[in-house]
C-alpha cells in the first residue's frame, strides 16, 4: 500500500493553480497530432472539483456557439500545461450544477472583488503608516 502512495506522490505536481469553483479559467493542456504537439487554450467556468489524491479533477464549462459544453481536467495530468485564473468568482456553492439549466445572463457568477482580509493598496499602506512607530520630536530626546 505505501509503495502506491510512493508511486502516486512521485507523479503529483508541485505548483496547482490557485483556482476554486466558481472561478473563470483558462486551461493551457497539450494536444497530440501525429508527431506535432501543441497547446490549446479552455476557457470557461469552474463547475465542481473532486479531490482524491492523484485522480484530482475539476470540471469546468462553456459555452460554445450556443451549445454548453464541459469537460473534466484531472489537476496532476502531464498534459496541463497551466491553469490560468481570469476573474475569480462568488459563490456559496460547492457545486454548481445549476448553471447547466440557466441561459445568457442569468448563468452569470458575480465577480469576487476582494477576499475576506485582503484591503485596497492605498487602505493596506494607510493602515500600515498608522501602526508604524513615529519618531520622537528632536526636544523630547534631548
């Protein structure tokens, strides 16, 4: 049993996408033809993820020229190239099998503007000014 596990942390991939459901991706996964070998590009959205182990997938979905279409990726493939995030998302749902059964602007996820914690660059350096020692005047120290 442990010689599995051996086998199957040797094949898993270091660096995984930081993506969740609900997430916009584009998924760079190598295509073979014949001899050639090139990489295509799958955009759509983040519709479930399965964990176990090495057998990792997540399922994401399109539309293509009015037809849904989805497709599941196993994470730790040879043939992910990259899982690039282009606009997070919000939602309160593991799975989002519901959006199959939505058409034009109601299969919309809202945007996720800023996660829990994280402030605006000018709000995280006006915070970090207000925290910060302040030097003592000259006639104080002398």
């Amino acid at each position: 049993m442990n010689e599995i596990r051996a086998i199957e942390a040797s094949q898993m991939k270091e660096q995984v996408g930081e993506f969740k459901v609900g997430d916009t991706v584009k998924v760079h996964f190598k295509i073979v033809e014949g001899k050639n070998e090139r990489i295509q590009i799958y955009e759509g959205l983040v519709i479930a993820m399965k964990n176990s182990r090495i057998g990792r997938t997540f399922t994401v979905r399109k539309n293509s020229y009015g037809v849904g279409v989805e497709r599941v990726f196993p994470i730790h493939s040879p043939r992910i190239a990259r899982v690039e995030l282009v606009r997070p998302g919000k939602v309160r749902r593991a799975k989002l099998y519901y959006i199959r059964d939505k058409i034009g602007k109601a299969a919309k996820i809202k945007e996720l503007v800023g996660k829990k914690g994280d402030m605006p660059k000018a709000a995280a350096a006006k915070a970090a000014a207000q925290t910060a020692p302040r030097p003592e005047p000259a006639e104080a120290q002398a």
